[in-house]
C-alpha cells in the first residue's frame, strides 16, 4: 500500500502528524498542505512535515491519490463541493473529524463516482493543538474509529485501515451513528460540561479560579481545547450531545436532592458505583 | 516551634505525609496513631511512619501537645466529644478537613477551655489516598487555607502557621465560610460533576466507558476518589455546593439553548471566554 501524492487540508496537530506518520513509514512519494494561514503552511513546509502547498485547493488536490480533511468538520461539505471536480479518478478521500453520522452520511453522498470516501476518526490530540505539537508518533498505540457504510468502496476501505494499522493504531469499525452517540457521552458533553465548569466558576468569582488544584485543572484541561474546533463538533453532532446533557443533568438533579435532603447514604452509593466504574478504565 | 507528643487521628494519605513531614522536619518527639483499622496503623508503625498506635482515642491523645484530625470530616465532632476530657492544657488541636465553614464553627464551640483549635486544609491529595501514597514532600510547594476566627489563639495560630510553612506550603489565611464558598467551587461541584460523569455515561451504555480518551480520563480521575469522605463533604458544605449546581446548571441549560438553535457562534463565543480563563490557571 503507496501513495502517490497525499494532499492535506489543514495542518494542524492532527493533518501535521498525519504527514510525519505518513513519511515515517515511507507510505507516500510527496505530500501537499492546503490551509488558511499561508505562514503556518509555509512553517510546515520549513519543518519538512509537507514538502509543497498551494493555496488553491484545486491545486492542492490535483492529481493526489489520498486527499484528507483535517480541517475544523465545519468546513468538509464545502470544501469537497470546491474540489470535487479536480479529485484524481479512484482517488481516496478521508478526513479525521471528531463527527461521523450524518457528516459522514452528507461526504459520501456529495462524494463523485470514482472518488471513494472512507470515515475515520482517531482518538488523539486532546487539549493541544497546532504544527509545534506535532508528532510522528502521536497515533502510536491510539485507537482509529472507520465508520465505513454499506456504500463504502472495498478497496478503499482496506487501504486506509492498512494505512492506520501501519500508523501503529488500533483499529475499531464502527457504524457513524454509533460513533456519534458514543463520543457525545465520552467527548462531547465532557468538553461542553468543561468549558462551562470554568465559565461558572468565574461567574461567581473569577479570583477563585486561582484556588484551583490539580482536580479541577484535570477536569478542565479540554477547556483549553480549540473552540472553533469544537463549536463545530457540538452543532454536528447536537442531537447526540442533547441526549447524553438530557441524562446527565437527571443525575445532577438527583444529586442535588440527595444533598438538599442530606441524604449522605445515598450519596455515597452513587459515588462508590461511579468510583468502581472510574477505576475499570484504568489510571492515565 | 516544637511538640513534644503528636497525635494523629486517621492515618491515610494525609495523616501519614503530615506525620512524615514533622519528622523530616524534626517538629516533634514522638507520634501516636489513632484509628478505625489496626493493621492500617500497625502497617504505619512498620513503616516508620509513627511511633506508636492506640485503639483508644482518649490513650491516643492523653498528654499530646498537638492533635490532628485527618479523618473524614463527618467524624470530627464524635471524635472531639470523645477525647475532650483527656487533651492536655494547652494543647492544639488542629484538622486538615475539606470543609470549614458550619464545622469549624462546630469544632471552635465545642472545643475545651484552654485548648487551642485551628482549622487547615492542606491542597493535596486529590484521588490518592492510603498510608503507600503518603510522602514527606506531599505539602511542600502546595497550597495550605488555614481558617483562623476572632476567637482563634493567636499563639496556636502561629505554632500551626508555621509548622505549615516549614513543611514548605504556601499559606492562604481566609475566613472559614469564604473557604467553603471557594472549594464548594472549584473542588466540591467539580467531584460530584466527574463522579455523575461516570454514571451517567455508564447509564447510557456501561460499553462506552472503554472508548474513553485521555480527555475523559483526566476529566473523572476524582471520581476515583474516596467515597466515604466525599459523602462527609458534601453534606458539611451542602448549602454552597447547592448554589455552584444552580450555576453550573443555568449556564448548562444556556449552552443546551444554543445547540437547540444550532447557535454556533454563541457557542463559540463560550468557549472562546473558558478557553482564556482555563489558560489563565496554567497547564498543569
């Protein structure tokens, strides 16, 4: 498994250490950066991450085997309807957003025949974001949700998971709906429900934010998170994260009225289920 | 600034390194253990930890010139009504709970004529806990409250801040209801929201907890923490932990508006404002 040209739209920490993997395991001849800012593309150019890049998407996809999107999920529908007539005939095209479902659904069925999309969405990056954080290494050991659909190409589908496997990540195929719903619980809301911890926390009184220790800056390190990242994700994928913020504002409910009622017997029930739970998916 | 007889009721985590800190220091002759598990305080004592142990809370404290309370802060006021016939004339007494507020006042009303209460609460610890946890250096660098009132000794005062300041803390003198108005906050809300996390999640489908990633993890590592002690702090401080969820919850609600409305730049706009403030507090 080669490619000819790999052509990637963003280069941030993902699409940057997408490039130094993909070079790292010789799995491409040349590699090409789209992006919005010209001195980051430029930056990534210097570093030797991409060898070329063209503010042109045209350009920058023209003739690539691989095209992927790394951009904020916001931007995929309209980027595609930008450059689906300059893609490469069989070329494959991916992205690596943190939304599938409908997303997912909208790419394939935007996608032009002969051009065959396969979803992916691995779990790495957290709070850190841009070229600077970069790594050939950072999906080494992380896992790699392909949300392939019954449309999905075959081919293109053994590809790209031989490219993730290859990557060193352990693979998961999911259904995008699936994924969708499993990331609003264990992603999404606890971004949302982060970013907000921080918000409430100044409301009240911003000087207490100094009083933080290592619990709360823990908890809300995802709030450093990029928000136009993340602003997309939540419109995206609104109707799963409505549905985990619907349970689990029943639970904060039920909490506060164990604590108005005192009721501390109750209250440690739902702390010792919840620390047996914490302590099944291990300590990092 | 010396004692000659500690006594340290609750040998865990916080009881222990308090105990390993006087001794690198050299702050005082001997230390007595007392608490609810023998083969926890006689482990203690094979470890050099302290001295001695005793079953017998009024034995345990007779003729210490400083007692430290580092049980569960539901135990605080049984265990002062227990021993205080048998504390020495003069003697501190001193806590290193998570809550103040209503139990400090408690503590300070019930506190013996001539004995000297001060209230601390040493930053530390987070979802650790046992006597293996336990170090000397646990203290040093971090934050300790201590929470004197008008009617605190201002000698005893002295001997604790400094005792606190040779372990190497940083001291934050504050009053005990603006105490718990700040932890309720910052680390009370923060617990119950990682611990509802957990079960809220698992609620949905106990299955997504494996596809948990570091941002999840670092998001509910408190949920990991001691149940029985948590149930203690919640009830203590019930009141303001009560007003942050009011908080917490009206601006959850504000940001379920926004995704109602598919309202991406108000959502943006929140998490722009968390963002800034997050990396105001530092990385770690």
């Amino acid at each position: 498994m080669h490619f000819h040209k790999v052509a990637i739209f963003g280069v941030g920490l993902i699409g940057a250490s997408f490039a130094l993997a993909m070079k790292k395991q010789g799995l491409c001849d040349e590699i090409t950066g789209h992006g919005r800012t010209i001195a980051n593309l430029r930056n990534a150019k210097e570093k030797g991450i991409i060898d070329s890049f063209d503010p042109d998407p045209l350009q920058a996809c023209s003739g690539a085997d691989l095209v992927v999107f790394a951009t904020p999920v916001g931007s995929f529908t309209g980027l595609l309807k930008k450059i689906d007539g300059a893609l490469k005939k069989n070329a494959v095209l991916t992205d690596v957003g943190s939304v599938k479902g409908r997303l997912a659904r909208e790419m394939e069925a935007m996608t032009p025949e002969g051009i065959h999309y396969v979803g992916c969405h691995p779990i790495a990056g957290s709070d850190r974001s841009g070229i600077d954080s970069a790594t050939e290494a950072l999906f080494n050991g992380a896992r790699c949700i392909i949300t392939p659909t019954e449309k999905t190409d075959r081919e293109a589908l053994a590809k790209i998971t031989t490219l993730w496997e290859t990557f060193g990540s352990v693979i998961t195929i999911m259904n995008p709906d699936e994924h969708d719903r499993i990331y609003a619980a264990i992603s999404h809301l606890p971004h949302l429900l982060a970013y907000e911890m921080v918000n409430s926390v100044a409301e009240m009184d911003s000087s207490y934010l100094a009083f933080s220790g290592q619990g709360f800056k823990d908890m809300t390190r995802i709030a450093a998170s990029a928000p136009e990242l993340w602003r997309d994700i939540c419109i995206f994928n609104r109707d799963f994260i409505l549905e985990s913020i619907e349970l689990f504002r029943h639970n904060l409910d039920k909490a506060s009225q164990y604590l108005r009622a005192a009721d501390a017997e109750a209250l440690e029930r739902e702390f010792r289920k919840a620390r047996t739970l914490r302590e099944g998916i291990g300590q990092n």
